[in-house]
C-alpha cells in the first residue's frame, strides 16, 4: 500500500479542518461562543502538528491520531484562558482576552470545559492505546498546572535559583511539547526507547525556547522580535538572564539590580539593566545555554530509529519552533 | 470464595481512609493545602459511596474502585471551588471558601488541578474498564458544566420554562450521581441494561432530591432544613416553586409576583410569596412532582437484577440521600 507522507503545511491543514468540523462536538453550546473566542486566535498549532508528525514518522494513522492532537491543542488553549484571568492580562494576539469579552464567570466555566474537553478528544485516539495515552498526558497537564504554580509563587520570592527556574520552565512550557510528541509516538507504535528519545528532543527543545525567549527580551532586534525590548526587564520578571546575573554579581553589583528594582524611569531601568547584563557577560553565558539545549534535543531527535526523510521533519519542527521570529 | 459485605458506614470508612492516604500522590505539591482544604469539608461522601455500592452489588471488586470513586469526589469538590468564586460565596460548611482563604488565582489553579486529578484517579480502575469509564465521566462532566452556565444564564433572564429548570437541575446535580452508579456497576460487570436501570435511579434521585431542596427551601421546619426559610425568595431564585407559581398564576397574580422581586422588606417578601405559593397549591404541586420522581427512581432500582440484600443497600443511599435532613 502507497501512502504519501504529509508535509508540515499539509498536517496543519488537517488539522484545522479537523479542529473547524470534528473537534467540538459534544462540547456544551453555551459554551461554543467563548470557546471559538480562543481556539481563533490561531498560532502555528505547533503541538498537535508536532504530534501529528511524530505519528507519521513512526508509520502510525494520522486519521486516529486527530482527536489526541486535538486534545493538545484544546488543553494549551484552556491554559491560556486561566492564565489571562491569573495575569490579567486583556490582550492576546491584539484581540481581548475571554474574561475581557465574556466576564470572569464565562472564562472560568470556558476554560473548565476546554480541560475536560481534552480528555474527551484524546479518547477519540485508538482504543488500544488509551491507557498509555492517558498516563503521559496526565502526567505532563499535571506538570504544567505545578509549573503555573511556581511561577505565580516566583513573584512573591526575592531571588529565585537556575535549578528552580528550569523546573518551572520545563513543567510551565517544555513538558507538554515532550508529551505531544510522545504521544504521537505512542500512536504510531514507537518502541519505549525510542518514545523516551522523541520525548527528551521535545523536553530540550522547548528548554531551548523558552530561554531564547527571555534572551530576545533583552538583546532581540525589536522589529524581527515583535514587542518592546526590555518588558521582563520593567516587570522585575525572574529570568534565566536575571538569575545568571545574580549568580554572577558581586555584593556591590547585586545591590545595583536590587536598586534597579525600584527605578521608575522606564528607559533608565532597562539601559542600566542591560549594561548590567552586557558587563557580566549574562548574554553569553545565556545564548551559550540555549545553545547547548538545543544541540541536546537535536542529539536525542538523531538517536531516534527512523528513516532520514522522518527525522528530516521532524528537525524542520525544530527549526520553526526555535528559529521563530515572533 | 466468602466475602464479606460492606455496609455504608464501612465503605465510608474505607474510601476516607483512601481520600487521606492514597488519592493525592502525584498531586502538586505546591496546591496541597488549598486542596485539603476542600476535602476535609467532609460531607457525606455520597457519590463514590454510592460508586462503590454499585460495584459492591454487583460482586466487584471494591479495591479497584477506589481510585474512581474517589474521581468522583474529587471532580465533586473541584465544581464546589469554582462554583464558590462565580457565586461570590465567603463561607462553605461553616468555614471559609477556598478563594477566600487562597485568594483568586490559587482558587482557579487548585480547581484545575483537582478537575484534572479526578482523571488520574479514574485511570486508578480496571484497565479493561478504562473506556467505558471514561465515556460515562466525560459525558456527565460535560453535563455539569453545561448546567452550571444554564444556572447562571437564567439569573439574567425574566422567565425560565420547566423543562429548562428540569434540565439545568438534571445536568447540574443528578447525572454525577446516575454516572457514579453507572461506572460502580461498569466495574462490577453489569450488563448494559443494568447500567442503564442504576443510571435512571441515580438520575431521578437526583432530580427528587433536587426539587426537595426547593421545597424545604419554603415549607422546610427551619430547625431540621438548617437554614432559614426563605433564601431563595429573597434571592428571585428561579426554583421550582416559582417557576410553578408562574404558571398556575393568572395576569394579575403574575403581576403581584414580578413586584414582590423589588420589595426590600426581608419579612415582608417572604411571608408574602409564601402566601401566593400556598394559594396557588405550589406546595401540593411540588410535594407531588418530587415524590413522582422518588417513586420512579426506585422503581428503577426495583428493576435492576440484583438479590434483595443488594437492593436494599441502594434504598438506603437513596433514603439518605433523599430524606437528609441537612
């Protein structure tokens, strides 16, 4: 039997069709409207396409693998909603938040349903594999529910350590792209070496990410990064840079970040903080570790026991995930 | 083989024993203490006893069921903690709601991580079981949040019909008890009419119990309801009562209705509506319809292909339920 393998653009086609016509029946009605509201702000969809590809690599059913792709995306979405209303934040993508269209009590009720909803579109995966499924999922949501957590508890606390802050990145952000792909794996008959394998390149891949995000917040090119440098920076925001730079400080220089603090001339604050930044050498240090976690999550996705042409996606995931410009 | 049976009180035990020690491993750790806070506002327990009455009746094995029983509880609690923040509600069983201990954000996460749990404790049940499960647990949690914004859509509406009341108050309270008996007897191996026959019972209990709430609400004797008469009249609430008060009424007592919503008078309020109530026969009327909806849950129980012992085990989690007195 011939089956042509889908590309990237193909798969994200897919999956939106499936996402438009499939994905939400039997999702409550009162709830659609809000739930649209969301699911809308589209994005790359980059975790169930990384699911996708990771079934196709391993020979497994895309068609069984949509509702468990589904589930990925339907899950990130309801974290968002509950994460605008934690950080009150009214903008997403330049259109109100849920809690900002639809009231506190809509984006509550929204969100609870999306979480359930995902389970209901993982189920839709092979039956055979539920199980399986389940457990990597529970486990990874769970995770991510503890790395909000941390986060939210991070700016209650004066100084925060580099082993701290990776924790709470790669619960926050990494381990659902790891379980993404590992389920996709899962459904694809991947053996459990080379489930661990495609899980550790989604796990370094996404410690990458996120630590190339804080560095573009202070040394990004503003027109290619998309916001205003130095917003972390404002916020007093436990990044990898600010921890590397207490880490590096002397006393004298430390009291100058702790100062810096509490400035409130908004481009005197951020000059001062990246010079800080520039004299200890924090974008070194910072781009030498985002570096070397993306060479790891390259290392495991080449151990994997697949054809050239299926490890070759899966590093053009790689590349739009960590070479993204906004 | 002899096994002994558990009575009520026994299972009660067993499951608390499980609720303390074996529920929460794999639970973040950092949401803890906000979800103790909520679990150990004990109650009754009612529906993973009534789950582990089922499975009991029909020879499962109770040891494998306590993990969904407990999903039951769990999920029950987590819609109690979201519930206290859309309904603005400080105290629960005498104690401080779970938003006014913890604040807002740690109430949203710690219902999130609570909603998820009850799936992992579900997962916790026979693996040969694990679909089924699943597509009972999902079904009825849809139906509770779907409920949960029916109730909160019909405070902004002037009328609501009683099918739509007897729908809200299906999804909102009674399918998470026709389910917790229905995944009981998945466990114990009941045949799908069986399930069927322990869904309809736990449904209309629910539905009975339900409308008593309303009643007692009204025609309760204060000392043995536990709270004063009258709250839901002071409140507009769109209960059963109202919504029949409105139908038997004609233009001019419709009229007087409507105006009584603005009266500020507590008392006044009060004794009046009653009043209109008892002249309309709303206390006949409802005192029939929730006996009717008893009548035919146990008759539904009748129904089932279980020995007498068994039955009479489900009477009496149905007496408790529907003859509590607080």
């Amino acid at each position: 039997m011939f089956e042509e393998t889908l590309t990237i653009g193909q798969l994200q086609q897919q999956l939106e069709s499936y996402l438009q016509k499939d994905a939400f029946s039997g999702f409550p009605e009162v709830l659609q409207e809000s739930t649209s509201h969301i699911m809308q702000m589209k994005g790359k969809r980059i975790r169930p396409v990384m699911l996708l590809t990771a079934c196709q690599a391993f020979g497994g059913d895309i068609s069984r693998a949509m509702g468990p792709a589904s589930a990925m995306e339907v899950y990130h979405n309801f974290s968002l909603v509950h994460d605008d209303i934690i950080d009150e934040a009214d903008i997403r993508r330049g259109r109100p938040t849920v809690h900002k269209s639809f009231g506190l009590n809509k984006a509550i009720l929204t969100g609870d349903a999306m979480l359930l909803h995902s389970f209901v579109l993982l189920k839709r995966g092979p039956d055979d594999k539920l199980s399986a499924m389940l457990k990597v999922f529970s486990k990874a949501t769970t995770q991510v529910m503890e790395g909000e957590q941390y986060d939210v508890n991070f700016e209650d606390i004066p100084e925060v350590t580099e082993e701290e802050y990776m924790m709470m990145i790669e619960f926050k952000t990494s381990v659902l792209l790891a379980a993404s792909l590992q389920i996709g794996a899962i459904i694809g008959n991947a053996s459990p070496e080379d489930q661990q394998r495609i899980y550790d390149f989604g796990l370094n891949l996404g410690l990458a990410f996120q630590i190339k995000d804080d560095y573009l917040d202070a040394f990004g090119d503003e027109k290619s990064f998309g916001k205003k440098i130095g917003g972390d920076i404002l916020m007093n925001k436990k990044t990898y840079l600010l921890i590397t730079a207490l880490k590096q400080a002397d006393a004298e220089t430390r009291k100058k970040i702790f100062d810096l603090f509490e400035v409130q001339d908004e481009d005197k604050k951020i000059a001062q903080m990246l010079e800080i930044f520039t004299m200890l050498g924090v974008n070194e240090i910072t781009f030498a570790k985002m570096e070397a976690l993306y060479r790891q999550s390259l290392e495991a996705l080449n151990r994997l026991t697949l054809d050239k042409e299926s490890k070759k996606m899966l590093f053009e995931l790689a590349e739009m995930v960590y070479h993204r410009t906004h």
